[in-house]
C-alpha cells in the first residue's frame, strides 16, 4: 500500500526538488559526519578505556629533590619508604625511575643475542624494589618476584649488569614468542645477557600513544637520585587521605630536600588521555549540533512544503483523503528526502572513511556504524516532520471552498 | 437522497457572530439537477460544505444516501466524501505537481482500488471530458476551462452519487462556461444528482430545480418543471477549446 503510494508523491517532489536537494545534501553531510565521528569517538573512548593492569585507582606518586650539598639520598629515601610503608592503609611503597601512563619513561632495547644486531627488541622499563610488583597491583602469572638482596644499589651510569628482570606478557611474546620466558635469556644494547625471572600479566608503561605500550620490563634497581619518585599504593578508598598525610610529613621530614608533587596516578593518566577525550568530545558536540541543524532542516522543508499545499491538502482532504493519509503523505515524502541524502551520505562516509583510515593508518569504517548512522538520520527525519505532517492533517477540508 | 432538516450553523469570531444557515432545510433527490442562486454572503458555500461533508453544523439533522451524518467520526466522514460526493471547486484545485491522470487518480488511490480498476476509470473520465489524448500534461499547460473539465473528470471518476459544484464557472468565460454546464448536463442525465451554486440566472435557469438562498435560508424553492429543449444548445466538446 505504501510503495502504491510513492510513486505520485515521488513524482510532485522532483516537480520541486530544489528545498528537498538541498535538505538530502544536508542529510548527506550528516551521515558521513556523524558515521566517522562515532567511528572515531569509539576508538578514543576505546583507547582510554584499556586495562592498565594497575591497581590504578588507588595508586599515587610522590616526587622529591634533593638540593643541599649534604643531601643523602640513599638515608633519606630508605626513611621516606620505611615511613610511607608504615602508614596504615599503605599496602606497599616502592621507589621508582619512572611514572607508567605519564608520558614520561625510559626504553631499552633488547637483542636476542650478544652481538646487537638487527632490530631489537624495545622495552619501557622501570627500576623497583622488591615491592614494584606489590605496589603496582600487577598479577604475577610466572616465574617469581625479586628478593630484597637482588636490588641493585643506585648507580647513575648503569654500569652493573642487570642479572634478572620481569617482563609482561606482551613483552614476553615480543621477545620469545609463545616459549614460556622465564629463565630465557636476552642481552641488553651492550651486549650483557639478562634472564627472564618472571612474568606479568598486563602492565600499561609511559606513553598511552606508542603502540608498544604493554612492552614493559621491571628492572631490579634502586633509581638514582638526588630526584626520587615514590609509588605508593593504599588500600581501595584511602588514596586521598594518605596523599594528604604524605604531603604533611614529606614536606616537613627533611630539610635538605624539597617535595615537589604528591598526585594520584589517575590525575598523570587523564591528563595523558586529554588530547583523545578533547577529540571525542569535540566530535561528540559537532555531531549532535550537526543532527540538530539537520533536524531543523528537515522540519523547516516539511513545514515549508505543508504552508504552501494548504489548499491542496484541503482539497485532498475534501475528496476523501483521511487524516492518516495526509500525515502519511508528508511521512513519505520525508522520508524519500532522507533517503536520498542517506544513500548519497553513505557513499561519503565510505569516502571519508576510506581516505581517514588511508591518511591516519586507522582500521577501515565499520559497517555497523554506517547503518546505524542511516537508522538514525531515518529516525532524525520521521520525527523531525512528524509535527508538521500532524499539523498538516488539521487543515479543514473546507479550505478547499473557501480559499480563492 | 440527500435530506437537510432544520440545520443551523453559526460562525463565532471575537467580534460578530454569523448565522450562515438558520432553520435551513432542504432536499434533493436522486437524479435531480439543483441550482443554487443567492447573494453574496447568504451561505450558498456553506450549504454546500455542509453537504459535502466539509463542515459540520450546530442543530438539525443531515442524512446524506440514508446515512445520518451527524456523529461520524472524521474517518468515516472523509470514506463519505470519498464514495458518495464528486466536489467540483470554482478555482479547480487541480494538484499543480501531478499530471491530469495522476490528479483524477487521487480520489480512486484514497479508495485503495486495484491500479488496473483505477487505470480504467481515470481513462474513461478523461474521454468523457474531451480530454483523453492530454492524461499526460500537467495542470499548468491547460486552459482553465479545459482544467475545469479536469476537476469534473476527477470528481466522476469514484463514479459518486453526488456531484457538488461551488460556482464551476465562476473563473470561465461564458464559452467555457457552457462547454461545463453541457458536461454537466450529460453527467445528470447519466444519473448523477447534481447540485450547482452559480451567480449566473443563465445557468440556473438550465438547471432542473432552483433553490435561493437569502440570508441563511431557502428562500425561493422553485419546483421541477421540464425545460424547454430550446435552452439547450450543447457546444461539441472536441472543438473549440482545442481539446
Ligand atoms: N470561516 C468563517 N468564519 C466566519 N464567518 C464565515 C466563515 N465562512 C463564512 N462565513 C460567513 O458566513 C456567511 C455565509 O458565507 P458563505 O461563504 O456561505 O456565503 P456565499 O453565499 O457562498 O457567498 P459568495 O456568493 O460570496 O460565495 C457570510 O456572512 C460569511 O462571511
Ligand atoms: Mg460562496
């Protein structure tokens, strides 16, 4: 019954097609907006959704540096350490070369034999003591954790060999491939070998942006100063407390350093993420402004064309046309508009999709979203001239008689 | 038949009220050619949509072909004027956008007929008129008389039993005039009850009834009486208008 009808009404709309043109041009544009936009949210929803395989949330960093001549450091971070690791709620404290999820890190690369040859193998690494697996809340799935007397003693020139270390799991394929890695042996970029002693499941490092981010080592080393960087990790609910706490003491405990940042985690991992959650909510307000003013644009041509058949849908109405028929005229005649510009948009959006993915190595669009993107514009449309196809079948069938 | 009984309708504006009908009755039977004549003002319109279903009223009754029509819902009200009335308008209304076969074939698709059973309706009203050979131009590239035979084509094609026409030739020289009133003629005496409101005493006087309207009410109700076969003169419908 439906597509009976079309076939007139299709033909009055190309009579005067030039409002519908340009509302299908707008649908068009729509579409592919808002098909690669969400695309593109998704992924950067995606991205700083991934597990860290950190206990993140209740995880905060402390920074100090010393500055006077008669600084310790060795004495000054076993006493920051022994006074963090004392404080109740405190589940662990280590002392560290680096902040995961901060932008900030070292990186080795690794070879598979002594020679240094070929591409290597990169790693992020970060010196802890035999707390770092603790206090990082990552799951230790082989091997074991290091023993108090493997730290190594602080050394700015990293002159000591590396004997055993922990890689993750990704690091581990990177390296061995699918061999269980515990116990084999890599060489450093001097040539040095160091042995696999155990194996994490996840741990995200420094940068949220470099593909490698799972390839992560922990090295058994106490950082050097006169800089230290504590991680502290509390019990779920206390983090804020005890940065509080920490702060208090820290910065009053010993004179010849100064306390420089006590944050939680989290805050270096948004502030990380600032640029992607900028990105999607920046598409995110284009798109919705976009289906807006399409929106508007569907309505204002609906309501256009239904002032100017006043008379015409009065005399429809006069020779028989029901209420229903009327609204289901400008129903159709809708959605013959958006459909036109969804099939044009869905060309763009393939388009665009293509030369987005060709120009920033992105996957390809996925269909999924272009035909929800097409349901939602249909949608868009249908409700956008419900009301004036309502107000449409209101037009009293006299009009027919009494307009001249 | 269709049969109005004491039927009053009032307009109600902030300023004024109009009483377009008062105490209004009046009825037309099967097969009967009604003219309507009156002033400017006197409501001939408004009878006339009160007939055509177009407007209700606010006392007395209105049965149209047996069916009180007071109480109807607006569907049932619109499947009437559907079946039962051809409304034929002094400005044609003929739907700009669709050719003349599209525009007769308006009425027939709010029926939900079969497109063969509309094809061949629309086909025979367009002959009938004289306008056979044009189902495929649009509104726009016709005269208005030849628009007009149009409007009749579409209002005939239901085939209803009612044709109600608001001043046909009101916008027609009085060639094209007669052309109508000469298809009218034809189409009462293929047994539909036709009743025409015209400003013109000429036309009305072909007619087989005349009915004035003063002032909201039947005022002269002049009864049937065979007319003179000389009042006939049929203009051929093929010339010319240039059909
Ligand atoms: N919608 C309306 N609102 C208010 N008053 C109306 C309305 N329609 C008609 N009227 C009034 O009702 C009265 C009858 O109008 P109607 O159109 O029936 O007259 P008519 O006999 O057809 O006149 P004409 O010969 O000029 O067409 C007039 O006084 C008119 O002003
Ligand atoms: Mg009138």
């Amino acid at each position: 019954m439906i597509t009976q009808d079309i076939r007139p009404i299709l033909s009055a709309l190309l009579r005067n097609r030039t409002g519908a043109v340009l509302v299908a041009l707008q649908v068009a544009i729509a579409l592919a907006v808002l098909v690669n936009a969400v695309y593109v949210v998704k992924q950067r929803v995606d991205k700083i959704g991934r597990p860290t395989g950190m206990d993140i949330e209740n995880i905060f960093m402390v920074t100090s540096a010393g500055f006077a001549a008669d600084y310790d450091h060795a004495a000054t971070t076993a006493a920051d350490l022994s006074w963090l690791r004392s404080q109740p709620g405190v589940r662990a404290a280590t002392l560290t070369s680096g902040l995961p999820l901060s932008g900030g890190g070292s990186q080795n690369t690794l070879y598979p034999t002594p020679e240094v040859k070929g591409e290597g193998t990169s790693m992020n690494y970060f010196d802890v003591d035999e707390s770092g697996i603790d206090t990082l809340g990552v799951r230790l799935v082989a091997g074991r954790n290091f023993r108090a007397d493997e730290i190594l003693p602080e050394d700015p020139t990293y002159r000591k060999p590396v004997p055993g270390f922990i890689v993750t799991r990704t690091l581990a394929k990177a390296l061995f491939g699918t061999e269980d890695a515990v116990g084999k042996v890599t060489y450093d970029g001097l040539g040095r070998p160091m042995t696999v002693i155990g194996v994490i499941d996840h741990m995200q490092g420094s940068w949220v942006d470099w593909d490698k981010i799972g390839q992560v080592g922990l090295l058994p080393r106490r950082a050097f100063g006169p800089r230290a960087l504590y991680l502290v990790r509390t019990a779920p609910g206390q983090r804020d407390a005890l940065i509080k706490s920490a702060e208090e003491h820290l910065s009053v405990s010993e004179p010849r350093r100064v306390l420089q940042y006590v944050r939680s985690l989290d805050y270096y991992r948004d502030r990380s993420y600032q640029a992607d959650r900028n990105m999607a909510i920046f598409l995110v307000t284009v798109t919705a402004l976009l289906g807006c003013v399409t929106a508007l644009g569907i309505f204002a041509l609906a309501t256009f064309n239904v002032n100017l058949r006043t008379r015409q849908i009065g005399t429809r109405r006069a020779i028989g046309a029901r209420k229903a028929d009327i609204v289901r005229y400008f129903m159709v005649e809708n959605w013959l508009v958006t459909t036109a510009g969804v099939l044009l948009g869905a060309a763009l959006a393939l388009g665009v999709g293509y030369s987005l993915s060709r120009a920033y190595q992105l996957p390809r669009l996925d269909l999924y979203y272009l035909v929800g993107g097409v349901v939602a514009l249909w949608a868009t449309g249908q409700v956008a001239a419900w009301q004036p196809s309502r107000r449409a079948a209101k037009i009293s069938p006299s009009v027919a008689t009494r307009t001249v | 038949m269709l049969a109005m009984r004491h039927i009053s309708k009032v307009f109600r504006t902030d300023l004024i009220e109009t009483h377009a009908l008062r105490d209004f009755s009046l009825e037309v039977a099967e097969g009967d050619f009604v003219a309507v004549t009156g002033p400017s003002g006197s409501g001939k319109t408004t009878f006339l949509n009160v007939a055509g279903l177009l407007e209700g009223f606010d006392t007395g009754s209105y049965q149209l072909d047996g069916v009180d029509t007071s109480g109807l819902s607006d569907d049932a009200r619109s499947r009437l004027r559907n079946e039962k009335i051809g409304f034929i308008f002094q400005s044609f209304n003929l739907i700009p956008d669709l050719d003349i076969f599209d525009n007769v074939d308006v009425p027939l698709r709010y029926r939900r007929m079969k497109a063969a059973d509309r094809r061949e309706r629309i086909t025979s009203a367009l002959d009938l008129v004289g306008l056979g050979s044009r189902a495929h131009h649009m509104p726009s590239q016709l005269s208005g008389g030849q628009q007009q035979r149009v409007a009749i084509a579409r209002a005939i094609a239901g085939d209803p039993k009612f044709l109600l026409a608001d001043e046909p030739t009101g916008n027609l020289d009085s060639l094209m005039a007669r052309q109508v009133m000469d298809l009218l003629e034809q189409i009462n005496e293929m047994g539909t009850t036709i009743v025409l409101v015209t400003h013109d005493p000429e036309l009305a006087r072909r007619a087989q009834r005349n009915v004035q309207i003063i002032d909201g009410q039947v005022s002269d109700y002049r009864p049937y009486e065979p007319h003179a076969p000389a009042a006939r003169e049929p203009v051929p419908l093929a010339a010319g208008a240039g059909a």
